[in-house]
C-alpha cells in the first residue's frame, strides 16, 4: 500500500527534533552550509527566486530554517578536529535571502545519527514538496533508492531484517514497480553527471534531453561533470571511433615459401585491407589518451578505456615508425 510520504517526513522530523523555534545568535552566526546537502535542494527558477524574496521582505521569514546539530567526525570521520557544527539542512534560499537583506529568522534544531541519515531525510522532504514534475519526482525517487542501498550495504536487502528488496520496499511506499525504482536509480545517476547549472535546466524543464537519454547516461558510469545538452550525446551515442572486440592471443606467424605471395599482394592492398589495431590498454599505459585523440581527431568528452580499439591503414602505420616504408 502506497504510503504517504508527508507522514513519513513528519513522523521523522519529530523524532529528530529537539529544540523548536531558537534564536540563539551564536547558533546562527555559526551555520554550515554542506555543498552535498545544498545539491538535494531543488533548484528554484529566477522569478520564484525573487517571489520569495518579495515574500519575506514583507512578511519576514515565516518558516524556521532546520539545522543539524553535529560534530566534524561526524560529518567527515577523517576530521583532526571534532568542533560542534551546526549543519543547514532545510531552508537554504530562505537563509540566503535573510542573510543578504538583514531579516531575522528562527532555527529548528535536529539530530541524526550519521551524514547519510540527513540526506535521506532531506531527500524524504523533497519528494514532500507540491508542484513537482514527473522528472523531478523521478530524480529524487532515485536519489532515495542510491542511498538506501549505500546505507543498507547487504546485498539489495533491508537492514531491517525483513528480506525485503530495496526497490520493493520503495515501490510500495511510492505506488509504483520496482522496474520503474531502477530505471529511477540510473535517471539520478545520469542527473548527477550533469554541471550544476545543466541540472537546474534540466529538472525546471528549460533543455529538452529524452528521460531514457538520461538513463542511459547513468549507466555509462561519466566521471566528470557534463557541461551542455550536445556533449551528453557524447557519452549516449555509438563511438564511430571505437570498435570493443574480445582480447585474442595472437596467432604465431608461420614462416614458408608461400608467403612471398602474400607479400606480393600486400603492396596493391587498399587502405584498410590490412589494418593495424591500437588498443585503449596500450594508450592508458603509456599517457598517450589525448595525443591519440588529437592525432585521430577523435572529441575531446571521448571515453576510451581499457576495451577501447582503434585502427590504422598499413600505409598509415609508417608514420608512426610501426613499420617501415613499403
């Protein structure tokens, strides 16, 4: 039975609320701001932007803003310090806003365990939020999958002790299949490659890019961030330039009087009759990634790993001092 997720986002922030509606100033001369906690936010438009502004600047900040009472090997175990952090986790443009035009605001104070218990609880919030988009919602369902399954970390079941599948239990509580929670889970990753702003664009609905565009995107497993809409095709489409065959040992090379027929005909061969393949091994091995890219005119968003193949005519190869003249 779906669940609704505002009793979810309600049942926890009362567990975790400790002190409501504070105004100690030194809490609030003192909040964090955690780029991995700000990214979960669902990015406003401009006109919003400003109609909050508007809003607050005449009424004040109605809304306390919710920070994570912590401490810095909490948030990073590898910290030499261990101060008391205060951590912004809900309210970022609003506290924005305050700061930048001097309009006092409440904090709620809450407490959680561990990092990644905040981030899904914000990440609950968000799907709590009215007038999302289908992509926004598919975001952050995935979002909420990738991180039940980092905290869980037991082979696709729950810690709970219940058996039950990450994605079945996700689907339950969000009315839908579980093929649709793993299609939502690679549609977050292939998000998350996005830059900041291309992301932005992309969940307000400001760039067209097909949702299974994006999915595929995720899989393609992209380490850094993807800038404009006509790079993606990059990483989604076929490689022209790159030919993935199953590694052979190769065959010896026996030595007769038949072979002077061969090389005979080699000299009449056309361009790619007789290739010779350079392998994406050879290319990492030895640092040579950009120059070939550059010698072949292949894009620079180009991945070549170790799998990757490329090849060269015979007439070309002595360029490179493959082989000698013809």
């Amino acid at each position: 039975m779906k669940k609704n997720i505002q009793d979810i986002i309600q049942a926890k922030a009362k567990a975790s609320l400790t002190n409501t509606l504070l105004n100690d100033e030194g809490i609030k001369k003192n909040i964090v701001i955690l780029p991995i906690l700000k990214d979960l936010i669902r990015p406003l438009e401009n006109d919003e932007i400003e109609q909050l502004k508007a809003n607050i600047l005449a009424n004040g900040c109605q809304d306390s803003l919710k920070i994570w009472q912590t401490t810095q090997k909490i948030i990073n175990p590898d910290s030499t310090t261990n101060e008391e952090q205060f951590v912004l986790i809900d309210g970022h443009n609003r506290y924005k806003i305050c700061s930048e035009n001097n309009v006092s605001f409440a904090v709620s104070i809450m407490k959680f365990q561990s990092l990644d218990d905040v981030i899904s609880w914000m990440i609950d919030l968000q799907l709590g939020r009215r007038n999302m988009s289908p992509n926004e919602i598919a975001y952050y369902r995935g979002l909420k999958y990738n991180q039940e399954k980092k905290i869980e970390k037991t082979d696709n079941f729950s810690s709970t002790g219940t058996s039950i599948k990450t994605s079945q239990k996700l689907a339950e509580q969000y009315g839908i299949n579980e093929k649709t929670i793993r299609r939502d889970a690679e549609f977050a990753k292939g998000i998350e490659s996005l830059s900041p702003e291309l992301k932005r664009d992309f969940l307000n609905g400001n760039v067209k890019v097909a949702k299974k565009d994006i999915e595929v995107l995720g899989k393609a497993g992209v380490k850094e961030k993807i800038e404009t809409v006509e790079a993606i095709t990059t990483y989604i489409a076929p490689k022209k330039d790159v030919k993935v065959t199953k590694i052979v040992k190769p065959l010896p090379l026996i030595i007769t009087d038949k072979a002077e027929k061969i090389r005979e005909k080699i000299k009449n061969a056309n361009d790619f009759d007789i290739t010779i393949k350079i392998s994406g091994r050879f290319l990492i091995s030895n640092d040579l990634v950009d120059i070939w890219k550059d010698l072949r005119g292949i894009s620079k968003e180009t991945h070549i790993g170790e799998s990757f193949e490329d090849s060269i005519s015979l007439y070309q190869a002595p360029f490179l001092g493959l082989v000698k003249e013809l």
